[in-house]
C-alpha cells in the first residue's frame, strides 16, 4: 500500500496545494478531498495517476478547500460518461451535508446530459458516524470528529495484521476518536505550524495544532507513524526539517512530512 499526498496545506496556501491525498491498494485508488479548484487535476498527473483511476472519493467536510476539486472530478467523470470515454462506475462518500451540497452544486453546475449520470453510474453515497464500508478492498470506518466549526468525519482503515491508519480530517484531534486513532500504525494529523511560532499563526484561534501538539498526541497514543499535513506555507522550503526537528522533542515514533506530490509506503 501506498499515500501520495497530492496537496500539504492549508485553505490559504500559495506556495502548495490545499491538503489532499491518493491511498494506493495496488491497482485501487481512494481519493481523500479534492484541494480547492481544478489543480487537482494537475497534481494527480503530476504524481502519476490518471484521474479515472480515482474510483472511490471520500469528502471530509464542506470546506471549499476541500470540497471544490471534487466538483470538478464530478464534472470530469459526468463529461467523459457522456462522451463514452468512461467505463463502469464512480462512487464518492460523505457525511450527509456534504453529499448534499455536491449534489446541489452538481445540478447548478452541470447540464442535464450531464447530471443524468449521477445515482446511475456516478454513486454518491451518505456514510453515517461509526459506518463500515469496503473501499479499495480494505474495511474502512468513518467517524465524525467532534469539529465545533463545520461537521466533519475522517476514517479508520483496516490495514490487515491487526494494523490501522486512521486519519483525523483537518482539525485537533479530540477524545471521540480514541478508539479509532489509539495504537495505529499510522496516523494522519493536522499541524497548522510550529509550536514556536504559534503567536505569528494563531492555529489555537483557528482551531488548529502545532507540530508539537500532534507529535505530543501520536505519542500518547502510542502511533508507530506519524504524517503531519494541512500546515501553513511560510516555511515550506525548511518545512520537513523543522517540523521534524520540532516533532521529535515529543515523539519516539517516525514521523512524516510530506511535500506535495510526495509518496510514503504504507
């Protein structure tokens, strides 16, 4: 198995793309978020993928984001099904406000010819708090996070051997997800900066962590490995080496920090 982080950053990032990632099972595919516009597009041909290959998409939450490079996968699959370049079918997952917001923006959005491929081909599925779904061959678990700001889930993967990844969508981490997060083999969390510089970024008023907060929380739960994503883009060219510097004051594990397009093996 394999993660290529198509985007590392923040919703305001310029220097990188917004965070989302591709999980590899072989020949399987999950795309998680889209980033914010079309240049999820340009990542995934970057790092190598073709975008048909995206089967499976799961949306965290509605935060443009997050939300919008999927609208334009929606766009992209419902074209190339009319035109008969795309065969067999598509599913996204989400909660049910972002189900429904996709749903909305796709029928504004695209033309009849279009639309007529969703609920057909084009499955866009509501996934509930504690569900269980087999995506990419793999038993996946989403959970909601508990957010104060906008409802969002992230998931837990069945990795096989008693192991796990889960991810913790773009927010602190918070109790509700123990079950799901403790003794992972890899776990992805938000860290939105350094801890030293926390009075230049303010990611407490935003409602976010700190390198040293996420690398604090992988070791108290006992995680083998940890990915930190969705930070800010002012130290990008030194970001892998003092977020890591940072990190391993409080954690005993591995830890990651991706560039875009950069792929780890599970």
């Amino acid at each position: 198995m394999k993660l290529t982080m198509l985007g590392t950053g923040n919703a305001l990032v310029t220097e990188c793309y917004n965070t989302c990632f591709v999980v590899q099972n072989g020949k399987k595919h999950l795309l998680v978020d889209g980033g914010g516009g079309n240049t999820l597009l340009a990542q995934l041909k970057h790092a190598g993928f073709d975008w048909m290959d995206m089967r499976e998409i799961f949306v965290t939450h509605k935060h443009v984001d997050h939300l919008m490079g999927i609208v334009w996968m929606i766009r992209m699959i419902c074209q190339y099904m009319r035109q008969g370049q795309y065969q067999g079918e598509a599913w996204i997952y989400g909660h049910d406000e972002v189900i429904a917001i996709l749903k909305e923006m796709a029928d504004r959005l695209l033309s009849g010819k279009e639309t007529c491929f969703i609920g057909n081909r084009l499955h866009m599925e509501v996934v509930g708090d504690g569900e269980e779904r087999t995506l990419i061959g793999k038993k996946v678990t989403f959970f909601d996070i508990g957010s104060t700001k906008a409802k969002q889930y992230g998931f837990c993967m069945d990795m096989g051997d008693g192991e796990k990844l889960t991810c913790c969508g773009d927010e602190p981490y918070n109790e509700c997800e123990r079950n799901y997060a403790e003794n992972s083999k890899w776990l992805l969390h938000e860290a939105f900066c350094l801890y030293d510089q926390a009075e230049e970024f303010h990611p407490y008023e935003k409602h976010h962590s700190t390198a040293k907060d996420a690398c604090e929380l992988a070791e108290s739960l006992r995680v083998k490995n940890l990915i930190l994503y969705h930070t800010e883009d002012k130290n990008i060219s030194r970001r892998k080496e003092l977020y890591t510097a940072e990190g391993k004051k409080y954690f005993r594990g591995n830890i990651f920090v991706p560039e875009d397009l950069e792929t780890i093996d599970l």
